[in-house]
C-alpha cells in the first residue's frame, strides 16, 4: 500500500471523496441535529462541514495537475475531463461558500445558541453543493471507467452493478474516517451526546458495508465475463480477500457498537472497557478498509500503479476463490444454508414482536420490555450477514442475475438502519405499559416489518427464478 501517494492522479482519487462523501455523512448527522435540537451535534457538524470544506484545496489542485498530466493520454477523453472540471469547480465554489458560512456561524454562536436562520441557510447550502457534487462525480467516473459505456446486449451481468459499486464503496471508508473523528473527539470530550453519535456513524458504515460487498462481487463478473481488456481477475480477487477481511472489521465494529448503545438504554452511563474495545476494532478496520480500497483502485486504475508494484497474476490464488470452492461441496453449503435460514427467523422474529407493540398490539408492556429482544435480533443479523456473503460465494453470478435479490438486498439495509431508531428515538423509549407509541415510530414500525418481508421473501424466491 501506498502511505504517500506518488501521482497526481492517485491524490485526486483520494482526496476528492472527502467533500462528496463528507459532506452527505455531515448533512446526515446535522440533520439529526436540528431535529433533536442537540447544539453539541450542530457545532460538531459545522465544523465537519468546514473541514471538508478546506478539502477542496487539494481537490481542485490535484485534479488540475492530473488533467495536465494525463493530457494527450487516449484512454482519457478531454471533452469529458473538461466537462467533468466545469461542474467540479461549480461544486467547489458552493462547498467553500459552505464551509466559509458554516465556519462563521460556529465562531458567532460559540458563547450562545445557534441561530436557526444561519443553520438552514448551512443546511441548504449543503444540499445544493451535494447535488453539483453528485454531477461532477457522475462525471469523473465516466472519464476511467468505459465499462459503464459498453452496450448492455453484450453483458451477462450488468453493468449498472459496476456503477453501482462505485458509489456505494466510498460510503463506508469515507463515512467510516468521519465517524472515527467523531468519536475519538467524543472520548476526547467525555461528551455522552457525541459518543452516542459515533456509535451510530460506526453501525451505519457497518450497515452499508453489505451492499458494497455485494455489489462489488457482481462487478467482478460483470467486468470478468465476458473479458474487458486491462482487468485482471487475479487483481480483482486480491481487493476481495481484503474486502472479505473489512467485512468481518465492519461486523465487528458495528456489532459492538450497538450492543454499548442497546446497553446504554439500561444504564444511562457508557462501560469505558466497551468505548475502547469499539476505538481497537475502529482503528484495525479503518487500516483494513484503507488496503482494501486501494487494491480497488488497482484494478481500472493503471494510472496509480507504479512501476515497482507487483500485481498478482494468478487468479487460482487466494482466500475467496477457496472459500468458493469449498462452500460448492454439498459438506458446507447445507450447514451455512441452514443457519441462513434460521438467522431469518429470529430476524423476522424480533421484527415482529417488537414493531407490534408499536403499531399499538401487547400494549400490557413498555416499549423498554420490548427492546430486550432486540440483541437476538442483531445476532440473526448478524449470523445472516456472514452465512449469506459465503453462501453468496457458492453461485454469485447466478444469484446476483435472480430478479428477486436485488430488491433483497435494498431492503436489508434499509429494514437494519430503520430499526435503528428503536435505540436511538428518545420518544419511543418513553412509551410505558398502556401508552401509544408516536406516530412517526408508527411508520418506522411499518417500514421495518415491510422490509424484513421482502428481505425473506426475495430469499426464498430466489431458487424458484
């Protein structure tokens, strides 16, 4: 791995995820912030906005001097770098005006409260820049990426996989780094609000890494099968046997991270021996998740690869062609499938129960009596989460081309990071015996029981397609 990056193009690939990706992580917790009403949340996320603000600098220097040098380059297409660098200085103009309003706003309201006119006048800056960011990133992707323009009668797989994977992986590591910055500021702080915060950040990633992993073993046939000419499959497997690897980081991470929020519910107070066994699993996954994306980058990137890197060669190699291997054997796949299902079952289980007694059913209990049940839940989640990646590994490419696993896998993670609110919603943990849940928790409760619905009913579906 490269510590120091030694291209223009390799800085550029870095560090122009830091405002695109940044900014939606920071939007999304300022957003709980003015919804709750925490001033502490709204200050840390002005100064996230500000920060990934300055980021912008080495963006815009970096993308210059890497159109200077890949200029005359007849892989890359000057019509679209130039229309890629227009709307990228379009969206960096906005995030500087962004940040610069945001920084403002911070040093205004640092003795007092701040003022709701300047923290939406942030909010929508915000959301505009995010949008020309969305425009200009589109673009980038466009400029390497020529699978994405390839006719889709040619593809086995598609390629709307590849793109999709493209976006999706930048989720998790960026959000990851803001998440780890919250929280190693929050132990900083011995601010409970801000630990709670980037132990929700730290589950979330955890929870997007799915998709990411699965999307990305679908790009690996739609760029392996048929050939495109420059992607190397043994390159391609060296990037999963670490995004293997992040996966299981991710888990861990995650998982731990709940269970100090679930247990926090109880106790009112953090376990010291628990925040730091969440900063430990952190900091390897975050030295994990930095291999792993740029073994990615290796794979359509030549630009990156430097003369003394040496690639493998040998697709056979590896964890991930073993685990594919071992798990076609009738010996292991029964026994993974079988937990599969029974990790369901709790899922749908504790789904179940627990979104009842907020529509208004079993009404004799408290909402907290209920949350109990949530850490089997997480466990079938979990236990589902790693059995169905190695199943996954048996027949991808049939799995992945079944109509009923995408909308599987769109719904898992939207039914996991909506039962989040069952441990974050202040409301919701209030509701006593013979009281009704808030409508809003209503909703979530639908959504929750709707997703976990289709979650096992695009599974089951999926030998009969």
């Amino acid at each position: 791995m490269h510590l120091i990056p030694q291209s223009w193009a390799h800085w550029h690939i870095l560090v122009s995820l830091l405002p695109s990706v940044g900014l939606f992580f920071a939007l999304c917790l300022y957003g709980m912030g003015l919804y709750t009403d925490k001033d502490i949340i709204k200050r840390a996320c002005l100064i996230i906005i500000a920060l990934v603000a300055l980021a912008t600098v080495p963006t815009y220097l970096s993308g210059d001097h890497a159109m200077t040098g890949l200029a005359g380059n007849p892989r890359f297409a000057e019509t679209m770098m130039d229309s890629h660098f227009k709307w990228s200085v379009a969206a960096l103009l906005f995030m500087a005006v962004t940040g610069i309003v945001a920084w403002l706003e911070l040093v205004r309201s640092w003795i007092g409260r701040p003022s709701e006119n300047a923290l939406h006048l942030v909010l929508g800056l915000g959301l505009v820049t995010l949008a020309l960011m969305m425009v200009a990133g589109e673009l980038g992707w466009e400029i390497n990426h020529s699978e994405l323009r390839l006719d889709p009668e040619t593809q086995k797989t598609s390629q709307l996989w590849s793109h999709a994977h493209m976006i999706l992986n930048h989720f998790p590591t960026v959000g990851f780094v803001i998440g780890l910055g919250v929280y190693v500021g929050a132990l900083i702080l011995d601010n409970i609000v801000l630990k709670r915060a980037g132990l929700f950040l730290f589950v979330v990633c955890a929870i997007l890494t799915v998709p990411t992993y699965v999307t990305g073993n679908a790009s690996m046939w739609a760029v392996t099968d048929p050939v495109i000419p420059g992607i190397s499959k043994a390159v391609i497997n060296t990037h999963r046997d670490m995004a293997l690897l992040a996966l299981f980081g991710m888990a861990f991470t995650g998982v731990t991270a709940w269970i100090e929020l679930w247990r926090y519910r109880y106790l009112g107070r953090f376990s010291n021996l628990s925040l730091y066994l969440v900063l430990a699993f952190a900091v390897v996954t975050f030295g994990i998740l930095a291999e792993t994306g740029h073994r990615g980058g290796q794979i359509n990137h030549p630009e990156i690869v430097l003369p003394t890197d040496v690639l493998a060669t040998d697709p056979k190699l590896g964890w991930t062609p073993a685990i594919e291997l071992a798990i076609n054997q009738v010996t292991w796949f029964v026994p993974w499938q079988t937990l599969h299902f029974f990790g369901y079952s709790l899922v749908f289980g504790v789904a179940l129960v627990t979104s009842l007694r907020v529509l208004g059913f079993c009404k004799s209990m408290s909402f907290a009596a209920i949350h109990r049940l949530l850490p089997i839940g997480v466990f079938g989640v979990t236990m589902n989460v790693f059995t169905g990646m190695l199943i996954l590994q048996a027949d991808s490419s049939r799995y992945l081309n079944e109509i009923t696993f995408v909308p599987k896998i769109i719904f898992l993670t939207i039914g996991a990071l909506a039962v989040l609110y069952y441990s974050l919603s202040e409301r919701l943990w209030a509701v006593k015996a013979g009281e009704d849940a808030p409508m809003g928790a209503k909703w979530v409760a639908a959504l929750v029981l709707a997703s976990w619905t289709i979650v096992i009913m695009g599974g089951r579906l999926l030998p009969y397609l």
